[in-house]
C-alpha cells in the first residue's frame, strides 16, 4: 500500500531528480556520509564520543534482576507498528533482554501484535538461548502472535499481566492509543515498567506511567547503547551532528522572525 | 548466509524505495513500485499464516494441559474457527460476518479502548504527586491547564486561559517539536544502520 502512495506521487517526467524531495536528498546524503565517516573512524580506532547515561536502558538489568529474584517471568512487546526504523530498534532491544533472560534462566514472554513480526521475534529469542548455551530452555510457546487488531492485543496483553503476574514489562517501540491501557494495567499488576516511545501523542502517558521512560530518539540509541559497538556509537553521533544542523537553522529561523518579523525567506529556501 | 540474505534483501529493498522516491522511471518505476506491492501482500498473508499457527498451537497447548484459565483458550479457538468458517462460507462482507464484525468485534474492540477514560484517572492519580521538581512542573502545568479547560477557570482566575493557552503553544509546542525532531532524524539513522548491515540483531544474530 505504502509503496502503491508512492508510485502515485512519483513526479512525471523521465529520469530526473525529484526537486520537491531536494532537501530530504540531502539530509539522507549527509547522514550516509557521516556514518560512513564514523565507521571509519571507528575502524581506524580513532575516539568515539561516548553516548550519555541513559537511565531507561541502564534500568533493564534491574528490571532482569528483579524478576529473577522474584522466580517472576518478564514480559516484552517490541510495539504495534510493522517493519520500520521503530520496529528494528525494539528487536535490538529485544535480542539483548532475551540474551539476559536466557543466562539469568528467567521466563521471557513476547507478544508481538504483527503477523510478520513474530517469526522474526521468536528467531531472536531462539538465537539468545542458542548463545546462552541454554537452548532446551527455549519455550516457543513464551512467543505469542496475539492479535493484529489494536485491542483485542491490548486486552489479551492485559489478560497476560493478570494470570502470569510478570514482574516486569518492557514496552519499547511505537505505541497508539493503548499506550496508557497497557501501561496501567502493567503497573497494577505490580510491574517494573519500561517504555519508549516515538509517538509524540502518547509518550507523556509511558512518563507517568512507566518507571522508565526512553522519548523519542533514545530509542534509537539504544543498540548502540547496549552493545557499546564503536561503529553503531558513531552512527548515533552522525545522527547527532545532522540534529545540531536542524538545530542551527531552528534558531536562525528564531532570530530571523524576531529581528525581521518573518523567517519566510528561509522557509522559501528549504522548500525549494 | 542464512544471516547474510535477510541484510542484503532490506539492503536491495530499501535502495530501490529510495531510488523510486528521489528519481522518477516514469511507467516502468510505477509498474515496479506497484508489482513490490504485490510482493509485501503476499508475504504478509504467508506471514499471518503463520501467526496463526502459533495462535492455535499456544492455545491448544494450553486446553490440552488444562493450563490456569485454560477456559479463555476455549473461547479464543472457539471465536477464531467460526469466525474462519463463517467468513468462508458467508463472505467477508457477509451478512452474518458482518453481524459479527459489527455487534461482536467493533463492540469489544470499543469497550477496551473506552478502559482508557478510567485509566488517565488512575494514571493521573498515581503520578501527581509532588515527589521531585519534574513531578512538581508537570502538576502545577496539569492544574493550570485543567483550569484553563473548564469555564469555572476563568470565573476564579480570570485570564487563566490565556495562560492555558499560553502553555499549549509554547513550552508544549516547543517540547514536542523537539521531540518529533530527534525522532526523525535517529529514525533516519536507525534505517541506514539497518540497510548497511550494521544493525543485524534483528536476524538473531547480535550487532
């Protein structure tokens, strides 16, 4: 469907440069090179700028530890979306929880809410008992299609908090509506909570809801953060480099409308 | 190879989605465009076969081991082979598959999301309480605005909806723009570390 939207904006014409897409070219163009520039820079084993504390991942291993001392399963939803940047970084985060779940000998149960998402999910739980050295403690039935209707998952993941009383529930990807239904009825059932969230609607309902809360880009920081690879370091850093670009031009477009009172000439510009 | 192939098919994938975005093939890239189409929906349905395996295997599992509540797996198979053998039968725009969808599934499907009026109170409940500087701003803020929002409001503090509005527009804005910002742009990162192969824990295999 998505892919038929862009058959249909397609411009007409042969094989040219779609100028209306300029900008968005060059934003791409620029990250590729930075990242390239990084793995180099990573391969070389010159500096990396360390990634910030990040309380929301750091809290993972608490939230392992306290469901293992408890002999409680921990519950793991890699969010509603499909295939997307929000959905690979959920299963990064996914195939390090299971890799710990499976040497602390902790019960892992996924619910996934896409039909395509579980074969995948249920690989990288599988592969994280294979490296653990644990494979017969691999139960494929802990792997759960649910649902691909949005609350007939959110119900069925709240009937799972109820009469498996996990002991923590990590909830990291993109999230709609049941954001805040799965959330609370997660912290009713006793969970320690972790959330992420890209989806600017509902993340204020994980911050007072959860017990940690990733917004917005930490998300996607959160491979690199985790297995502390210089190379996936420094695409983070070519991220950041790009976002203290967008950023320069914020605050000229700021300064733009308060001295001249319209910032419309630049607007102009990147509309190009 | 069994690792490799999933990369390079995002890989192949995702350069041609960029290439058909930026450069126009004319009547050949939309023939293309729209054959890949066909693909993603036949993969899709291959897929959600499978997902329903699992269902039917987690379920029968558990009525077959006579697991806790094993009763709710009876009524889940119960609803899924009917509502297979109906919409066979019936047609998906049936009369009674429609009957179903509309008094059954939609009805359901309200009531859960209707779950969200009474959680936002408990929710609100729970972490309005003056326990840190952060908690502090987000109380103070959630009162203004609940004040702004009502017509007393403006009856006990005239202009308070201004400064309702006020919040709305500006530190709101400015905060969700900012968050939006960042999103985008790690969601970029995100997607070239996926195409150049850097992110590979999705294929089971670890970074």
């Amino acid at each position: 469907m998505t892919l038929t939207l862009l058959a249909e904006e397609a411009p007409k014409g042969i094989l040219f440069f779609a100028p209306e897409m300029f900008w968005d070219f060059i934003l791409i163009a620029s990250l590729f090179v930075l990242v390239f520039w990084m793995i180099q820079r990573a391969r070389a084993g010159l500096p990396i700028p360390q990634i910030r504390r990040i309380a929301g991942l750091e809290a993972i291993d608490e939230a392992l530890g306290r469901a293992t001392e408890m002999g409680k399963p921990i519950h793991f939803s890699p969010g509603m979306s499909t295939f997307g940047s929000e959905m690979y970084a959920g299963l990064a985060v996914l195939s390090y929880v299971a890799k710990m779940a499976a040497q602390y000998d902790t019960k892992m149960i996924v619910t996934t809410r896409r039909p395509q998402i579980h074969p995948v999910a249920a690989e990288i739980v599988k592969q994280a008992y294979l490296e653990a050295g644990r494979p017969d403690a691999y139960n494929p039935d802990d792997i759960r299609f649910v649902s691909e209707w949005q609350f007939s998952y959110t119900a069925a993941v709240m009937g799972i908090f109820q009469r498996e009383q996990p002991a923590a529930n990590l909830m990291i990807g993109y999230w709609m509506a049941e954001a805040l239904v799965l959330a609370e009825a997660g912290a009713q059932a006793g969970c320690i909570q972790i959330g992420a969230n890209t989806n600017i609607f509902q993340i204020h309902f994980f911050i007072v809801t959860c017990d940690y809360t990733l917004i917005g880009e930490e998300l996607f920081a959160a491979s690199a953060y985790l297995s502390k690879d210089p190379m996936l370091t420094g695409t983070v850093v070519a991220q950041d480099i790009v976002k203290m670009a967008v950023g320069i031009l914020v605050v000229i477009g700021t300064i733009l409308a308060t001295v001249t009172g319209s910032a419309q000439g630049l607007i102009d510009f990147l509309s190009l | 190879m069994r690792r490799q192939l999933p990369l390079l098919l995002v890989a192949i994938t995702a350069f041609f989605v960029m290439a058909m975005k930026f450069f126009n093939f004319g009547e050949v890239g939309a023939a293309a465009i729209q054959e890949a189409d066909i693909w993603i929906q036949v993969t899709y349905e291959f897929a959600f076969l499978l997902g329903a395996i699992n269902f039917t295997r987690l379920h029968y599992g558990n009525v077959a081991r006579k697991r806790p509540k094993w009763v709710y797996s009876v009524v889940a198979l119960i609803a899924m082979v009917l509502t297979c053998i109906i919409t066979l039968v019936d047609g998906v725009n049936g009369e009674i598959a429609m009957f179903l969808y509309e008094n059954v599934a939609v009805r359901i499907d309200g009531a859960i999301y209707a779950l969200l009026g009474f959680y936002v109170c408990s929710a609100a409940y729970r972490s309005f309480k003056l326990k840190n500087l952060e908690a502090g701003i987000l109380l103070v803020s959630a009162v203004l605005l609940m004040l702004a929002q009502a017509p007393i409001g403006d009856a006990i503090f005239p202009g308070i909806s201004k400064v309702g509005e006020w919040i709305l527009n500006v530190p709101n804005s400015a905060g969700m723009r900012g968050i939006r910002l960042g999103a985008g742009i790690g969601a970029y990162a995100a997607s070239i570390r996926v195409i150049l192969g850097l992110e590979r824990s999705w294929t089971g295999s670890g970074s």
